[in-house]
C-alpha cells in the first residue's frame, strides 16, 4: 500500500525560498522512497518554479493549496483548477480549516471545487475535521463523516480523492498533538464508508518526527499531511526517511 506524506506551505517562502527547497529535494535519490508518495503544495505563486525544479519525472507530487470551482471568468484573486494544472499541479487541497474558518469556506463550496478538480484529472485533497468542542463532546465522528458525505455529493467517481482528517484542535501552533486513541475511531468510521472508493485517507495536525510513526501506525491511516514539520527541507526529507524505514 502506498503511503502519502505530503507538506502544504502555507502563506510562506519567497520563490527564492522555493526554489532551494525544491532543488533539494531534486538532488535526493528518491528511490530510497519506494512505497511512500511525497507531495508538496507552495502558495501559488510558487507552483511553476517548483514544478519546473522537480521535472515530470520527480516522484514528488506538486499541488496547490485552493482553486476556483469556475474554470475562468470575472472571480478577482482567485485562480482556476486549470490554471493551477497549467503551473504544474497535479492536487488540489480543498477545504482546509483555515479556508472554511477565515475564508468562508463552506460544504457547499468545497463540494463544487471537488467536482471541478475531478473534472479536470487532478487530484482532490479534501481537509475534513472537527473543532476541540466536538471533540469533546464525543461528536466527531459524526461530524467529520458529514463532512466527507458533503464533500463528495454528487461526484461520479471518487476514485482520485485523497482525504485528509485534520482535527482543528490538532493542527498549527496552538494545537494539541494527537494520541492514536484520540483518532482510530474516526479512521474506523472513515475507512468504513469510504475505504473502497477513495484513493487514501491522511492524518494532519501537528505531525512530527516524534509522533509520525505511531499515527501511522493507526488502523487505516494511509498517510501523513504536514505543516510545520516540513517547511524546512531537511525536515521533509528525514520525516520521508524516517516513513520509508518504519
Ligand atoms: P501543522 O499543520 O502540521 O503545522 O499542525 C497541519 C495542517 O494545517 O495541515
């Protein structure tokens, strides 16, 4: 099975800083990486130069971190699905927490990016999870399996889509690592219901180089969607060590 370890940037790095790490990354015998699928999503601005660094025949992914439902038109600031393809992505995330909380993201809106990243070959990177007080109050499995459900509606083949569970409380400076008790329920349910359609279900929030192996260890966790950890390269690269060695 194949094991997802990706990095989203955030609102950060120069294409300077872009360029180093992704030549880096490039100059690394990916081989050593065998089983594992390493992906990285710049802000936008820096997805040609990263693309263009790592070459079509890097077995690192490149996506974007949002995309528009409309394929052009008058939407000032945002870019397109086609748009972000042309610069070399290949994944779209959808629906992070930070999207739906300070950008009015909704279900509504993540479903219709799903369906137009579907619709253009690329693959969805879909964020689901729930605040600390759903959590605990016990609720989230429900709450995050309403949230993929809303996801997902309507979209014909859901074969390319990635989830990626990141409980809010997890994730950023402020979060709380998680306990592999905290989410093999949600796993459970996740891989219940959606396991045989969807291409992988991650982990994000807060992951490290002290935590990753035993959340990857978690009954039906495929993968691991980082922040923090792997902004820096070396970061990235002795977190793929350390997966590929597990
Ligand atoms: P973090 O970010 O690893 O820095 O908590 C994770 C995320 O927001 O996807």
């Amino acid at each position: 099975m194949t094991i997802w370890v990706g990095t989203g940037w955030k609102m950060n790095k120069t294409l300077a800083q872009a360029r180093d790490y992704a030549e880096t990354l490039a100059a690394v015998e990916q081989e050593r990486w065998a089983g594992i699928q390493p992906f990285i999503l710049p802000p936008s601005t820096a997805l040609a130069v990263v693309s263009a660094v790592l070459g079509p025949r890097s077995r690192v992914l490149v996506g974007a971190q949002n995309a528009h439902w409309a394929d052009a038109g008058a939407w000032t600031g945002e870019v397109s699905v086609p748009q972000v393809a042309d610069a070399g992505a290949t994944i779209v995330e959808i629906g992070h927490s930070e999207r739906r909380t300070f950008f009015a993201e909704t279900d509504a809106t993540v479903n219709l990016k799903v369906k137009a990243t579907v619709r253009h070959g690329l693959t969805p990177l879909v964020c689901v999870g729930e605040p600390a007080s759903v959590f605990a109050a016990r609720g989230s499995v429900t709450y995050v399996l309403d949230e993929v459900r809303a996801a997902l509606q309507g979209v014909n083949d859901v074969s390319s889509v990635v989830l990626a569970y990141e409980p809010i409380w997890a994730i950023g400076s402020g979060g709380r690592e998680a306990e592999p008790a905290d989410i093999a329920d949600v796993f459970a349910a996740v891989q219940a219901e959606w396991g045989g359609s969807v291409q992988a279900v991650l982990f994000g929030g807060s992951v490290n180089l002290g935590n990753a192996v035993p959340i990857l260890a978690v009954e039906g966790v495929d993968g691991l969607f980082v922040g923090r950890a792997a902004w820096d390269v070396d970061g990235f690269i002795e977190l793929l060590d350390l997966v590929a060695a597990r």
